[in-house]
C-alpha cells in the first residue's frame, strides 16, 4: 500500500508534543488530518485542571511548568519569519507542513465521529491523546487504531507513567505503540524501545525522550504497513503487569523524600 491514510489525535500541548509532531510530518507526507484535544481527560476546564495539579504536586512544580507554558505559548504567537525553524505549538508545525488541524472536545462526540467516517482513514494514531476511544472509531480505520505509551507494556499501564517508574526505582523505561482496544493500553503491542533512566534524569527529561521515540515507533508502524500491508502483532499479557491512576498527594510526597526531581 503506497499511500497510508492516517489522521493523528494528540492533545493541545506546547512542551512535548511539538517536536515529534515535526518529527512525524517531516517524514511522511499523507498525514491527513491532525486532531487535538483538551489536555485534562475528565475537564476541559483550564483552571479545575491548574488547580488540580497545583494541589497534587505543590506550588514549585506548579510555577515551573506553568512558566515554560506561558514562555512556549508567547514564542508560539511569534510569526515563523521571526522566529525561524522551531515550532512550540500543534498548530505550529500542522501549519509548516500545510496539514490540517481540527480541535475537538471530545472524540466520541456525534461530530467528531462523523468528521473520522467522512475521512474514512486507513490508519488512526494517538500519542497522548488523553480521551478513551469509543468502539465506533476503534472499528473504522481499515489498519485500527494505534496508541504509544510511555512505558513497557504492560507494566505501568495507565496514567503517568513517567511518575510511577521514577517512584519505583526502575532503572530501564521506553515506549509501546500497541493497537487500541476497550481497556487502557490493552491492546496487541506492535513495537516497544527500551533505555536506561540515567541518575540524572526526571520526569521531565524521560517524557521528552518517550515522545521522540513515539515518533520513530509511529513511521515505523507506517513504513510497515505501506511496505508490507501489516505489522507484527505480540500479546499483551496485562494480567501480569501494573496499572497506575493519576498520583495523589502522597504520591508526591513521597517522590520527593526519594530525591526524584520533576525538572
């Protein structure tokens, strides 16, 4: 298959999801729609989320990432003459490449589901799409639907995952592309890459490293695919992994008594 129609749904983020975005675009052109959603699963309420996160993890995490928000947003309003090759937002690099870029609410919504059937996509690809899909957009695309998540599947399966193996000690981490089903990173894993968590990485650090490698797995899946007409399938044995919700305080707490750092 020459031609792989694919539409990518990711989140409205401008820390890390820019850069593999570029990566992804850069190198295969029939990307044919990108789709961003709001970055909180359960509001799209900007302040019940800030809020959220400034009661979980303190005031410093809180002030340090909104300040890199705020310095990211301002350089992504800076027209592309001024500031040159670099990209800070979705709609960024979805513009560079001339890719359409649509914003949803919500994916299992009436509109958002006839938008996908109109385009009838081979392929869909979430990377850090933070809404379930729902068994209508599941069983559209001829190829299914593909998450990456960072972590080895199925261990660490669920939310912040880059949190929990910090918190846990582990000394290795990476990334799953793995097919989507009804539960939560359930699905058949496709590829996963492995690397070490050096002493000085944090939080910060080993999410920018899983989104790199969220777009090599991604065009590899796709050079797959369009070569080959399929991708090798392994089972996902999640009753002999982890899942994690989102940290509570406590958590938090007790991350930092372990010296783990979130920048």
């Amino acid at each position: 298959m020459s031609n792989l129609k694919t539409i990518l749904i990711t989140q409205n983020d401008l820390l890390f999801i820019p850069k593999p975005l570029y990566i992804i675009l850069s190198k295969y052109s029939n990307i044919d729609c990108v789709i961003t959603l709001p970055p909180n699963i359960k509001s799209a309420n900007f302040f019940d989320n800030s809020i959220k996160r400034l009661k979980t993890f303190g005031f410093n995490y809180f002030f340090h990432l909104t300040l890199l928000y705020l310095f990211n947003y301002i350089l992504s309003k800076v027209p592309k003459s001024l500031r040159g090759h670099k990209f800070y937002s979705v709609n960024n690099v979805c513009k560079n490449f001339g890719v359409k870029h649509l914003n949803f609410s919500k994916i299992n919504s009436k509109q958002s589901i006839n938008f996908l059937k109109e385009t009838s996509p081979d392929l869909i690809v979430s990377i850090s799409a933070p809404q379930k899909f729902g068994k209508e957009i599941l069983n559209l695309p001829k190829f299914g639907c593909m998450n990456v998540h960072g972590s080895l599947i199925p261990n660490f399966r669920g939310l912040q995952p880059s949190f929990w193996v910090l918190l846990m000690g582990e000394k290795f981490t990476g990334s799953t592309l793995h097919y989507m089903n009804e539960e939560i990173d359930g699905g058949k894993i496709i590829y996963q890459h492995k690397f070490k968590i050096n002493d000085g990485d944090t939080q910060f650090t080993i999410i920018k490293k899983n989104k790199i490698l969220a777009a090599i797995l991604i065009l590899r899946a796709i050079l797959s695919i369009t070569k080959n007409g399929k991708v090798k399938e392994f089972v996902n044995e999640i009753s002999k992994g982890s899942y994690y919700t989102f940290p509570t305080k406590s958590d938090v707490l007790l991350f930092l008594e372990r010296g783990k750092r979130f920048f």
